[in-house]
C-alpha cells in the first residue's frame, strides 16, 4: 500500500502508536478544536499526510461514535458543514477504508489541502 506520509512522518506515527496503544481512551475525543460547531469539530492531524498536504485537518463528531451511530441530526449538519465551510477552504476529503482506519470507533475524515494549491 501506498503511504501519504513522508518516511519521518511514517516513523513519528509508529512511535506514537507504540508508545500510546488504543485502549481506553480514544485520541481524538480530547482534541482541542480549531472550529467547533453544533455536532462536530474541526482539529489539526498531528500527523499528516505531508507527502500530499499542505493543511492536513480532521472533522469528527463530538459525540465518541462510528459512521454508523450518527443520529439524523449530525449528518444533516455534517452535510451543511460540508457545502457551506469545508468545500470553500479545502481540496480534498478523504475517508480510510475500515481495514485501514487508524481509530474505527470515532467517525472522522480527513480535510485536505494539496501541497500545490494556495489559499
């Protein structure tokens, strides 16, 4: 599989997960937000996809649920969110596939803007 880090960002990463194994705790619950709205929150990915990314952000609910356990009311925000904030400021949103997400049990995407645009 291709990586979206960089070699270093790769090994920062493995470091972090080794020295803070998922157990009970999530790590994306205490994350200081940088927008916050109604139902969800905007925060900085500590470790980006810097091969691909100039701005590396999440968006998550507040709530500590999977895609599947959002209520009507955070997807019709997250659907507002999308149309009337992320689309203006980012490139790109990128979701993992379940074999491949780093925390399964708190819904997030990634926000993206590619290291070849300027905003």
């Amino acid at each position: 599989m291709i990586s979206l880090r960089t070699e270093e960002m790769r090994a920062a990463y493995k470091k972090y997960v080794t020295d803070n194994p998922q157990g009970t705790t999530c790590p994306l619950c205490d994350k200081k937000p940088l927008r916050i709205f109604t139902h969800w929150k905007i925060t900085v990915n500590d470790f980006p996809y810097d091969t691909i990314a100039s701005t590396h952000h999440m968006i998550m609910p507040l709530r500590h649920v999977t895609e599947g356990e959002l209520n009507e009311e955070e997807r019709a925000e997250m659907i507002d969110i999308k149309n009337q904030f992320i689309n203006p400021h980012y490139d790109n949103i990128i979701e993992s596939t379940p074999q491949n997400k780093s925390v399964p049990a708190h819904f997030h995407l990634h926000l993206i803007v590619g290291k070849t645009k300027s905003r």
